[in-house]
C-alpha cells in the first residue's frame, strides 16, 4: 500500500498515525504542496479534489479523504482497532474526529488562507483572528469532550481514530499560534500520545520530505 502526502500536511499526518498504530507497511510519496503538486495532472487522477492524502490500497484501488481512508484500513485491517468496542465510545472517538476534520483543520487549509490573503486582503491581525474564532473555537469543542471523561486518551485507554486526528490539529494550531492554553486536556492527551512509537514514526519531521524547520 501506499500513501501520497506532504510531510506537514494534517490530514496526512493522520492516516501516517493509524498505519503505525495498526503496524502496517506502507510505501510513502510525497507531494509537495508548496510547489503546487497537488495540482499536476498526475496528481489529479489519484485525487481531483487536488488534496492530499491519497491512498493506494494492496488491491490497487485509490482512495481519498482522511477519514475515509482511516476508516477503512479499521474494516480492512481489524488488528490493532482504531475505534473502542463500546459503541457509544465509538460515536465519542467518530464525533471528535469530525469536529476536527469539518470544524477545525478547514480554517487553516493552505488554499483557504492563499485566498484570505490574496482575494480577502486579509492581514496578519485578521487572519490570527480567523484562526482563533474557528480553529480554536472547534478546539475548545474537542476539550469540553474529553473533560467528560477522564479517560487517558480521547475515547478510552487507548490510543485510536480520535488520538489519530487531534495529535496533527494540535501540532497545525501551534504552527500557526492557535491559543490552546484553555484547552488543558487536549495538552495532557498531546504529549501522552507523542511518547509513544506510533505517534514518533508519524510526526512531520520525521519524515523523508521534511524540511528543517
Ligand atoms: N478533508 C480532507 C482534507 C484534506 C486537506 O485539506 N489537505 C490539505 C493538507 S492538510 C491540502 O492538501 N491542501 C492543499 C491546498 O490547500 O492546496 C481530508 O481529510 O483528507
């Protein structure tokens, strides 16, 4: 299997997660989203959407959107499971996982903010605003979840689907100064989960495309 994204890229730091949570092999290409890769016509036959990630499974079928994917190597591959037995659980880990990829990671999108800045003239002021009344504003939606449980990770004892997308939108908000200081969950749960292998192997600057920050 292999997975096309870009080093820094949220929602492909998620699906990096869930493969070395579950311990599977994969092939990595990256697409370089600064040079505007996503956008070739190579790439647009994996996803016409022009995002990353893409996936190409074992049997060769090309898959897009993080969730999607996620979801599927949970049915394809059920050792190792992402989401908790409990069903009710299941919805909590599927609920933070959408606020996060509809809520939260939309605002801070490279396009959104290229047109904030290009067609809404958008300031430095402006935009800090923007990232903190929505991104923070779903991020602050993620914490009054957790804090009704105390649970060590987002869904239960174990790290899964929610942990996979709250780690990369934890590390996007700090990039782009998103205030987390009301947010002490989220920080306890962040740092448990950067201890372990899975999240190690997966982080940005590890991989073969970063570039030194
Ligand atoms: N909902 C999509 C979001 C994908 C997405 O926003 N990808 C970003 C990187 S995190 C991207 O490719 N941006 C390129 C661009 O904005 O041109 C998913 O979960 O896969």
């Amino acid at each position: 299997m292999k997975l096309f994204g870009y080093w820094r890229s949220s929602a492909t730091y998620r699906v990096r997660i869930a493969l070395h949570l579950k311990e599977l092999e994969f092939e990595y290409e990256p697409i370089n989203l600064l040079k505007g890769e996503q956008n070739s016509d190579e790439y647009l036959k994996r996803n016409p959407q022009g995002l990353v990630p893409a996936f190409q499974s074992d049997e060769g079928a090309i898959l897009t959107q993080s969730t999607a994917i996620i979801e599927y190597l949970e049915e394809r591959y059920p050792e190792n499971p992402l989401l908790p037995a409990d069903a009710s659980l299941r919805a909590k880990a599927r609920a933070i996982a959408a606020v996060i990829a509809c809520e939260a990671q939309p605002f801070m999108n490279l396009r959104i903010q290229t047109y904030l800045k290009k067609e809404g003239e958008f300031d430095a002021a402006m935009m800090q605003d923007w990232l903190d009344r929505w991104t923070g504003g779903a991020m602050r939606t993620v914490e009054s979840l957790l804090c009704a449980t105390d649970r060590a990770y987002c869904a239960g004892d174990r790290p899964g689907m929610a942990d996979a997308f709250l780690i990369p939108q934890v590390f996007g908000a700090m990039r782009f100064g998103v205030d987390l200081s009301a947010t002490p969950r989220i920080k306890e749960i962040f740092e448990r989960c950067n201890a372990i292998a899975a999240f190690e192997k997966a982080h940005p600057q590890n991989q073969p495309d970063a570039i030194a920050a």
